[in-house]
C-alpha cells in the first residue's frame, strides 16, 4: 500500500494504474483484500491481458502486465504494438484518453470481419461497420477520401472479407503517424515501461 500511495499523484493516474496494475495473492492480509475489492475493474481489464504462469506455487503473487521486452517491442513498430494483447489494450486505452478512438476501434472491427466465412454475417456486419463508422455522420466516423467511402458503400451489396481493406490502411497509417508516436511519449508507456521493469 505504501508504494501505491507513492506512485498516486492524480486521479487521472490513479485511473491509469487501477486499470494496468492489478496483483493478486491467494495469502494476502486484510488490508491487501480491500484493495482487491476496490480494483474489480482491473480484474475485468486484465481478463484480455495475457497470464504469463510461474513455477511457482499459487500461493505466491502473479503479476498481470507486460514484460520488458514487449514494451520494447513496442517502441519498435506499430505491428508489434499492435499484435501484442497487452499493448492493444495499452493503445486503445491512450487513443480513449486523446478521444480518437474511432481509428482503432474500426482497424479492430476490419481485424474480426476478415476472419467471417459465412455470406450473411459477412453482409450483416459490414454494414454494421459501415454505419459505425463509415456513413456520414455515423456515431465513430474514420477520416476518409471521398473515393474509398463511395467504394465502400458499393461493396456492401456483395461484401468480401478484404471490403474494408482500403479503409483500414488508412487508419492504420493515421495511427502510425499520429496516435502512435504520441503513445511512445506518454505518461502511460513511461509507466508500463518502469512497470515491466519492477519498479512498482
């Protein structure tokens, strides 16, 4: 508790740390059962994060979080960033903070409709897609040219699984060249780095 208290130094970071950091001990005391009852949220976070197992026994503390070399890797492309489920969330969580979701969330969706073998949900979820975050005004819109979104709308009779292609390196590029240098200079990967370091 005492290195909570020290790393605490605005709710924001609060929020940051309550959602990256949660460490479980089967043996721990009272005080550490409160804290496990106050961060239920970052128990449902962690569920997408990877479990690395230990040898040891279940009794000892099991640490949720990334390892020094993925946030290494990281900082190397935004492939690696982005093939790493720990650094999704990571990415996903800071573009939340910048309110640009909208482009990842959309490289997600194209990410899941590509994997659809069936015609009818193929033809079902793009235009979800479309109306999510295609169509004029739609509620997550992706900065578009003219041409790729009129494609698209045309693609929606007869979707294929490669539909979103076009608009997905799109995004993908708008990431890579403005969320994603932002990301390596935040706060929050500064964090998981030292993190990942042990210095909790």
């Amino acid at each position: 508790m005492d290195r909570l208290a020290k790393m605490k130094k605005s709710p924001q970071e609060d929020s940051i740390k309550e959602r990256l950091i949660y460490f479980r001990n089967p043996d721990s005391t009272t005080e550490q059962n409160e804290m496990k009852e106050t961060n239920w949220r970052s128990r449902m976070f962690f569920k997408t994060f990877p479990v690395r197992k230990s040898r040891h026994t279940t009794s000892q503390i099991k640490s949720y979080g990334p390892t020094t070399v993925e946030v290494t890797r990281w900082a190397q492309s935004l492939d690696n960033l982005l093939s790493s489920k720990c650094g999704l969330t990571a990415l996903r969580l800071f573009m939340k903070s910048e309110h640009s979701e909208e482009n990842i969330e959309f490289w997600m969706a194209c990410e899941e409709f590509k994997k659809i073998r069936s015609r009818s949900k193929l033809k079902s979820r793009a235009k979800t897609i479309y109306d999510e975050f295609i169509r004029p005004d739609s509620p997550k819109e992706i900065n578009l040219d003219f041409y790729t979104r009129e494609s698209l709308h045309q693609s929606l009779l007869i979707p294929t699984q490669w539909s979103f292609k076009a608009a997905q390196n799109r995004a993908y590029f708008l990431m890579e060249h403005n969320s994603y240098p932002r990301f390596l200079d935040s706060e929050l990967y500064q964090k998981l780095c030292r993190i990942a370091a042990g210095e909790r």
